[in-house]
C-alpha cells in the first residue's frame, strides 16, 4: 500500500527523512521478534536499548552506526561441538537489529551484563538549534550613538539592511483622531 505525502509536504520544508522513514517501515510489515528489547526514555535527552542476548558474549556482538541507524547484530561460534544436546531452549541463533536514530542522536556506550545488553543513547541539541534571545534596542539607543560618532554595523543581509533602513528614517506623525 502506497502512501501519497504529498499534502502534507506542501508548507513543510525538510521532512523528505520522514517520508523514507514511513516508505521504510511501510515496505517492512513483519519486524523480527528475536531478540527481544525495551526502549526506555530516563530524560528528555537520554534513552536506554536493552536487549535479552542470553547466551551471546560481547565478542559475538557487533554494534554499528550507520546514517542515522544503529545496526545491532549478533552471531554465536559454534562452541558445542563434541557435546549432545538433548533439548535447546536458549536461542542463540545469529540476528540483526536496526533501529532508525533521529538527528543529533548519539550512542555513548554499551555494556553487557548477566544477557542483557544496555546500550546508552543520548540526544545532542546543537548550539545551533537552541532557543537564544535576542536582545532589542530602543531607538534611544541608537541615536545615541550615532551622537557619539558611532556608525551603526553595516548591514551583513538584505533584511539586515531593510531593518537599518527603517530604524534610520524618522517616524511617521501619528494620525490624528477626530471627535465624533
């Protein structure tokens, strides 16, 4: 079944990742159930995978990030060679885990512990991205400096220049309101 976003893209500039996101997971209806994991969120920027990967050791357990998937894949040496099983419950059957990772979203660490493997992702906001004020002047302000003999900064943008443009012309009389 295919999906048409179009829509949806029309006032949304940037979202082309989400598309492939939802086409991914539209072609990819059967996920695998082995092996089985939690995700869990610990804070706004921090979350924890853990994986049940009871009979594998840490050198038969290969973890890769790759554009924005973190590729978890496992697979057991034959070490039973020689021995008879009678009955096999603990599945140590090799697997491959992918899990889409957003943007700016890092793996720290991980560590392996009694079958459990915790790997430690946290989410990095760019100096870039975050909220910053912006501080504003009065007109007073300005005028000051021009009186001191400071130049206003020249314009570094088009909007930059408009901006100058209207602070530096005088201001328009006010209309005067007549009684009725």
């Amino acid at each position: 079944m295919a999906y048409d976003f179009a829509p949806l893209f029309r006032s949304a500039i940037g979202f082309d990742r989400l598309a492939q996101l939802v086409d991914t997971a539209a072609q990819n209806p059967v996920s695998p159930s082995y092996p089985p994991y939690n995700i869990e969120k610990l804070s706004d920027a921090q979350y924890a995978l853990t994986m049940a990967v009871a009979g594998f050791g840490p050198d038969d357990i290969e973890l890769t990030v790759q554009d924005n998937t973190l590729i978890v894949s496992g697979r057991v040496s034959d070490s039973a060679q020689g021995r008879e099983m009678l009955y096999r419950g603990i599945a140590t059957r090799a697997f491959e885990r992918r899990f889409v990772l957003a943007d700016h979203v890092v793996v720290e660490k991980a560590d392996l512990t009694n079958g459990l493997l915790r790997i430690a992702v946290r989410q990095i906001m760019p100096e870039a991205l975050k909220p910053r004020r912006i501080p504003i002047s009065s007109g007073q302000a300005m005028a000051d400096n021009e009186a001191s003999g400071d130049a206003p900064a020249p314009a570094t943008s088009e909007m930059d220049g408009q901006i100058a443009a209207r602070t530096d012309a005088t201001p328009a009389p006010q209309p005067t309101r007549q009684a009725a």
